[in-house]
C-alpha cells in the first residue's frame, strides 16, 4: 500500500476514534434490525434468513471460497468457477446470475464494512474465511433496505480471538497441486482483543492455463473502552499475481477436452493481477438506556492488470491489457433506539451513508502476452449517498410489523484523457431511487411464526457495465439501473430436534440489465437493458435430528425466471424465454453422523436441473447431480487440539457443467467441474493457559 493511502486510512480513523472503541462483534442499525441479531428474535424477522455458523463454514473445506459453505442456503447459488481470476459465481433468486467476474446484484458485508462497492460490483475474495463466527444470508423485499444491488444480502461476521492465547496452524493438500496453508493468533489482552491470520493458497488448477497463487492477511483489534463504548479496528489486504485465465470453452471445445484452455488464452496471456488493502473502523456507544449510536469508516486501495484474449489494437477498442488503479472508502453513521410510540414497543434505526470509489483506468495494446501501447486513458468516479429510517413495531403480543425506507442517489463520472483519438469521451450520469420495504410477522405459537413482506429495490449498472459500448467508445450512458417490485409470504418452524423455513417469492423487475453485443473488434462483453422480467419462485430448508448421533439437512429451490419483454440487439423477441444461468430447481442435501464427540462424517449431495446459457435459450447446460464425503477428527491432549479431515468431491466422477459464463463471446458459454478430486489436511492448535 502507497505511504499516502495509508495515512489518509489512519488520519481517518483516528479522527473517528477520538472518543471511544469496541471488541464484540459491531453490529450497524440496519443489521441489527434486519438481522445480525440473536437468534431469538429470528422467528419474528419478515424475512428469510439463513445462519451458517463456524463449524458449517470450516468442517473438513479448503476455507478459500464461499461457495464451500454458501451452497447450502435455499435461493443461492454458489459455483466455484474453478477460475481464480474470476472469483466464486453468486446469484440470489436469480439476481447477480449474468456476473462473469465478481458478483453482482447481491450485497456483500464483513463487520459492517461493506465489500461491494458503491456502483454495485463486490468481491467474495475478500472475506476473512479463517475467522468467521458466522455468516448471514438475507432473501426478500427487507432486503432492499441495504441499498443499491441488494437482491440479497450476505454478510459476514468475525469472531473475537481466544481468551487465552491460541496459536492454530491449519494445512491442506489436494486434487491439481492444491495446497493452502494459514497461520491464525488470537488473545486477550486487558481490554484488547486481537485475532489475525495470514493464508497462502497455490494450486495448478483443473485446467490447463489455470495456474494461481493466493496470498491473504487479516488483522481485528477489539478494544472495550468502557461499559458504554467499544471500538474494532479491521484489517485486511489480498496479494494474487499472475493469476492465469483459461476462459470459457465452447461446446465443441467441451467435447474435445474439458480440462484445456482456450487457444487464444495461451496466446494473449490471459491472466490477472490483484492487490487489494483494505482498513475498517467500527465505533459504538450507549448514550442512555435508549440511544445507540455506531459510527463506520473504511478505506482502501486495489490495483488490478487483466490481460484479455484479444490484441485491442483497433480505433475504440480500448485495449486488450487492462490497468485499474482504484482508491475507495466510505462511512457511514447510524442511530438506534428501543422505545415507545403510540403506546407500542418500538425500535427504531436511522443513519446516512456515503461511499466513493476513484479509478484510473488505461488500456494497452496486448502483444501476445506484453503490454504495448496505450489505447485508453481516463479517470472514472462513483459516488453514493443514501439516508434509511427504519422501525419495528411490536403491535401486539404475537404480530409484529417491520417498515423502512431508504433514499439512494449513485453518480458516475468520467474524465477522458485519451484525446489522441480526436473525440472527449467525458461524462457523467446520475441515478437516485427510494426503497420502500414493509413486512408483518405472527407467532403463530411459540414454535411457529408466518410473514409476508413487500417492498422495491433497485440495481445500478456497474463502473465495468458502463465502460464500454457495442460501437465507439466511453461510457455507455445509456444503461439505465432496473428496478424491482418485490413480495414474499412465508413461515418458521423451531423446535428441539426440526428446523423448518419456507418462502414463496415473486418479482417483477423493469429494465433488466443483460449481457448486450460484444464490443466491435473484440471479445469484450458490453451490456444492455431488457424491458421486464419475472421471478416467482420456493424456498424450503429442513434441518431434522434424526437420532441422537444422525442429522439430516434439505434446501431446496424451484425458480420460474422468465422474460416478459425483451427485444435484443439483433431484433429478436425473446419474451417468454428463460434468464440465463438460473436453473429451475436446485438441491442440496446432507446427512451428518457424528458416532463420537469428536469425530464427524457426512455425505453430501447438490443437484442443479438444465440450465441456458444465453438470453435466446440456444445453448444449455445439462442438470446434474454430484455427491461429496467429508470426515474429520477433533481430539483434545492437553493444551493441543489436533483435526485431521478429509473430503472427496464428485464421487461418482461424473461429468458436468459448474458454472456458466451467460452470453460469453465467442459461444464460449462453458466452465467445467473437475471429475472426482480430494482434499486432506491436519489443523493443529495450541492454548496457553
């Protein structure tokens, strides 16, 4: 990290920090309300909510990505791309499916500090996988209270170090010349809590030209200041170099060999370099027995070199090698009370927040491989205000009733200092929306509530969406945001040995935004708006203790996404089609035996039915359905705790389809999953006493 950017991190903190400081785990207004709270309250959230805690998230996983353990969550889903260049593949209720890198449509927080960026695009890499206590999954219209690209909420929450001091080593091998290793310290010091941990992951990869190194740090400091304040300094930084890119293949390329890389990756090189760094604070204080306030700043940088599968040499190409140089940050300040109107229990939540990424970008000519001249240069700004008011009122001793709204205003500027091409390619857009959200909750009995909620969100383009167009050059302005209307009726069952929740959901959403015509002379994918969609859909989990030592686990999905209306570029109707990447019925489901305390088996099985993969329904992935073993040992010998673990993926070493890239160029729709692949490691930890 430049000296610069990390003086202005801490100058921010510490103007931030003058009063007080926190170790708990910080919990911002809007989460407190919509979630992130105890679970005892979950029967009465309008809302669908899933809770992964740690030992879902870290039994016998490789801990690098989120879709180890996301999988599991009705309504979501998460591929492992087997493309680090690209990150995990994240959609919620068929928001975010188009993504090709990165995630889209679906919100992503860790401790408050948010890692989607104010335009919308977020980065699942960046969790702290190694220390999480739990992670939170938000489906339904509440959701839309987070703001922009909120058709789902997943956030993240860290857990404090030990008491005493812990030092834990965890190392795994496996398939392809995987091998990840971390490093974790956690302890207790007076009033400062601190847990860290540095990883480093290498691995060939499954196919060819899919070679990966991985290295991540993460530092939270905890500090109760005194009865009424604490404060949580977060921070983490991400180091991927050279990450090679085998892109998509074909059909005909799929049947020829699935494991190969596309001819134009290893001619141009494809592959992409990530230096991420990242600092957070989190404040609360109780000013009286009424009054929470929580204050959030954030900061950081990340540099990114991609280089693509094209020369980009052509007049508006914008290259084929891509440098990004972005500084980012963002706070936001938040008020709660728990009080009394109209002779009703109350609480309420207010706050305003602000956001701002600043990105150079340049593009290069690609010489096979080495960065040529320069075709692109200019300077992009995206700013986002927004201010919620939300309450939940308990009107009687079984109903209670949720309503909120927040105002977002998202601006996009950019400044073109490529001017050798004879034209300014300046210019600005604005967008603003308010999102209303209302939702009624009845404890049925003290085991069984039911809900319904309505609400309307709304997703803006991206800075990647808006930089490039299917003719000329700079910005697309004429992407609009889509927008949603969205209701969902549901129920939650809670007893000893079941856990049951059930929604049906229904959205309509205006200009949907779509992957468009590839950019003139490239592959380059540019993107485009459709006039309206439809998503209705089911989501049913059950989690069930079949015997004292045997637990069964069930999410399933049925999702119907259609369009109403869409003419494409080429003059085609393709109302009633399918949205691609969205299957219509998706399945997980586990069996747990756990014979002894300390050792655990289970098998686990994810099916996904056919899925297209483009907007005209030509191309398609077949439905399939892969089963995973894990086992893993825990034993205590004094200050020592040992786990050996092991899983094997795809057991019955079938062929399928894991992810797709919707609308590829090239027809390159097609990422496959590996055949059958193992994982072994030991995780050893030791407490000082």
């Amino acid at each position: 990290m430049k000296p610069t950017a990390i003086r202005v991190m801490l100058s921010s903190a510490l103007l931030c920090t003058a009063t007080s400081a926190y170790s708990a785990t910080v919990q911002l207004p809007t989460q407190t309300v919509l979630g992130a709270s105890d679970d005892s309250r979950d029967l009465s959230l309008p809302l669908a909510r899933s809770t992964l805690f740690a030992d879902d998230l870290s039994t016998a996983h490789l801990g690098a990505n989120l879709s180890e353990s996301l999988q599991r969550v009705p309504g979501l889903l998460a591929l492992n791309r087997q493309n680090y260049a690209q990150d995990v593949q994240i959609s919620s209720r068929g928001f975010g499916a188009r993504a090709q890198f990165g995630v889209r449509g679906v919100r992503l927080l860790q401790d408050g500090i948010p890692l989607t960026m104010p335009d919308g695009q977020g980065q699942p890499a960046l969790f702290d996988l190694d220390n999480l206590a739990r992670i939170e999954v938000l489906r339904g219209p509440l959701s839309s209270l987070y703001g922009n690209a909120s058709g789902g909420i997943i956030q993240g929450f860290s857990s404090e170090g030990s008491f005493y001091p812990t030092l834990e080593s965890r190392s795994s091998v496996g398939s392809d010349g995987l091998w990840r290793s971390r490093l974790k310290y956690g302890a207790q010091y007076g009033d400062l809590n601190v847990a860290a941990n540095v990883s480093r992951l290498e691995t060939d990869g499954y196919r060819d030209h899919s070679e990966t190194r991985r290295d991540m740090a993460n530092l939270r400091l905890g500090w109760d200041i005194d009865d009424a304040s604490s404060l949580t300094l977060l921070f983490n930084a991400l180091d991927q170099p050279d990450t090679q890119d085998p892109l998509g293949l074909t059909a005909a390329a799929l049947d020829a060999d699935r494991q190969q890389a596309v001819a134009q990756a290893e001619r141009f090189d494809t592959r992409k370099s990530i230096s991420h760094q990242q600092l957070g604070m989190n404040y609360q204080r109780r000013l009286t027995n009424d009054d929470q306030i929580t204050v959030m700043v954030y900061g950081g940088e990340r540099d990114v070199q991609q280089f693509l599968a094209f020369p980009g040499n052509s007049q508006y190409s914008g290259g084929g090698v891509i440098e990004l140089d972005r500084r980012f940050g963002g706070s936001e300040l938040g008020w709660q009370r728990d009080t009394a109107l109209f002779e009703l229990p109350v609480t309420l939540a207010a706050g305003l927040s602000w956001g701002y990424q600043g990105e150079g970008r340049k593009g290069f000519v690609n010489q096979f491989g080495r960065k040529g001249g320069l075709q692109r240069n200019e300077f992009n700004r995206v700013e986002s205000r927004e201010a919620y008011l939300i309450s939940t009122w308990q009107l009687a001793p079984r109903w209670s009733l949720t309503t909120g709204a927040r105002y977002s205003k998202v601006n996009f500027d950019s400044d073109d200092k490529y001017l050798v091409d004879g034209q300014n390619d300046s210019g600005s857009v604005r967008y603003d929306e308010t999102t209303p959200a209302l939702g009624l909750s009845y404890q049925w009995t003290p085991t069984l509530s039911v809900y319904g909620a309505i609400g309307k969100g709304f997703e803006t383009p991206t800075a990647q969406e808006l930089a490039y167009r299917p003719g000329g050059s700079g910005l697309n302005l004429q992407l609009r945001p889509s927008t949603a209307d969205n209701a969902e009726v549901g129920f939650k069952l809670r007893r000893d040995r079941t856990q049951v929740d059930m929604a049906l959901f229904y959205t309509r959403v205006d200009n949907e935004i779509v992957t468009g015509e590839p950019q003139l002379n490239t592959d380059r994918s540019t993107y485009a708006n459709a006039g309206k969609s439809t998503r209705r859909g089911v989501e049913l989990s059950v989690e069930q203790q079949l015997t004292s030592q045997l637990t069964g686990y069930l999410a399933y999905t049925w999702l119907d996404a259609r369009f109403d209306r869409y003419i494409n570029g080429n003059g085609d109707d393709l109302a009633d089609n399918r949205l691609p990447g969205i299957p219509r019925h998706s399945l997980y489901a586990e069996l747990a035996w756990q014979p002894t305390e300390g050792f655990t088996t289970a098998l686990e099985m994810q099916s996904l039915s056919q899925r297209y993969a483009n907007d005209d329904n030509s191309a398609e992935a077949p439905g399939y359905a892969a089963f995973n073993w894990r086992a893993s040992y825990r034993q205590q010998l004094g200050g020592w705790q040992l786990e050996p673990f092991a899983r094997v993926d795809n057991l019955t070493d079938r062929e399928y389809i894991g992810s797709l890239i919707v609308n590829g160029a090239g027809a390159r729709y097609y990422e496959p999953a590996p055949e059958r692949s193992w994982l072994v490691g030991l995780d050893v930890q030791y407490r000082w006493d």
